[in-house]
C-alpha cells in the first residue's frame, strides 16, 4: 500500500508545481491591432491607452481583495500582466459585452474627446478565472 501512495504521490507532484501557476494573480489587456498598423498611432500613444484602461480598473476596484494581493508589499515587484490584441474596435467592444455578461469587471478604455474605445483591461484576477476567456486573443505583437 505505501508503494501505491507514493506512486499517488509522484503522479500529483506535477499538477502541484502546475497549480500555483494558474492561479497566480493576473491582469489582461486588450489592446486594438489596427490602431498602430491601420491607423498609424504612435507606438507611445498605443501603450499609453493600454495603461489608461489598467490605472482605471485597478483605482475603481482598490478595494477589491485580489487587487490589493496584486499590489501588496510582498507582490508589487513581481506583478504579472498579459497583453493581447485584437482587431479593432468591434472585437473590443464585442469582448467587453462578452466580460459584462460574465460577471468580469474591467475598464474600457474610451479616448475623450474622441470617444474612441482604445484598449481594455480587466482588474486582476486568478489567471484559471480568466485566461481561458481570452485565449482566442494572440499575444499582442
């Protein structure tokens, strides 16, 4: 039986180096592809939206329990954040009805005076809560 155990053992080590991984505290930001390649944006200004919509989510949502471990003493200097793209603006404003619908709190980032939707961050969150709602989304490149 102690044979059996270990090798129960042994075959769980794995998912248990695994696990931590998936649930490590994240923020995804969604940033629109053709604002630099169609519309010609600065690279600058394109970063600059995609850190408007995070500062945004993450002072609305301060109080909010996996926000302040993302920003705790212990985490600021090894914060985790994935950015991707998407098309344009009718993929943005698609993901961010799609995230509404599911209960997923995020900002989208809308460019005033303009009212241009830019790019869309979603407050941090487990990553195994949220990384398989946006796995259609490439790396942003």
């Amino acid at each position: 039986m102690a044979a059996t155990e270990a090798a129960s053992e042994a075959s769980e080590a794995p998912e248990a180096t695994v696990a931590p991984e998936e649930d490590t505290i994240v923020q995804f930001v969604v940033i629109r592809k053709d604002l630099l390649k169609t519309l010609e944006w600065p690279t600058g200004s394109v970063v600059a939206q995609a850190c408007h919509a995070c500062t945004a989510v993450i002072w609305t949502n301060q109080q909010d329990p996996c926000v302040q471990e993302y920003l705790s003493a212990a985490n600021v200097e090894s914060m985790h954040k994935v950015v991707k793209e998407c098309k344009g603006e009718t993929q943005l404003l698609n993901l961010a009805e799609k995230l509404t619908q599911d209960g997923i709190v995020h900002k989208l980032w809308i460019e005033q005076p303009e009212n241009f939707p830019t790019a869309l961050a979603l407050k941090p969150y487990p990553r195994s809560q949220v990384a398989p709602l946006l796995k259609k989304y490439n790396l942003y490149k």
